[in-house]
C-alpha cells in the first residue's frame, strides 16, 4: 500500500475527502520526522516506536581493492513493532 492508497481508506473511514486525508498523513510523519531530529522517541501505544539509533564508528574494507577504510559514526532511524502489532502479523 502507498501513502495515496492509504490516504483514500483513510479519508473513506473518516468521511472526508482523500486530499484531506493525505494531509493528516503528511503533517503526522512531518511531526514524527522532527520528533527523530531532534533525538525523541515516537511512541504509539500498541502500533510500535520510532527510535533513532548511533551506530559505532568502525574500520571496513573496499571489497575492490580490499584497502581498509574508515566508516564514520552514524545515526539511523529504526522502527520497532509494538506486542500487539507483533500478534497482529503473526496472526494471534
């Protein structure tokens, strides 16, 4: 599913229009991405959390030439499911 195909169901379930709709969609994960920026946890009871997580500084090898070279530290945005949305996909 694409962010257009769920701003349909949404705006069907919600009585309003798909423009609409996909606007709610656009200003949450704006508000969702800020909240990464500036170092916050997304919490959403029984979906899931948005962390942003560091991952360490570490030395890697070109596989062309196999030169050791360093790789920089580095943050990354990571998703992690909530129990229920866990039970959902499993099927209990």
């Amino acid at each position: 599913m694409n962010k257009k195909q769920l701003a349909g169901r949404v705006g069907s379930k919600m009585k309003i229009t798909k423009a609409k709709a996909e606007k709610v969609i656009d200003t949450t994960l704006d508000f969702i991405s800020q909240a990464l920026v500036a170092g916050e946890k997304v919490r959403l009871v029984g979906f899931g959390n948005f962390v942003v997580r560091s991952r360490k500084g570490r030395v890697g090898r070109n596989p062309q030439t196999g030169a050791k070279i360093t790789i920089a530290q580095s943050k990354a945005p990571a998703f992690v499911p909530g129990v229920n949305l866990k039970k959902l996909v499993k099927g209990k």
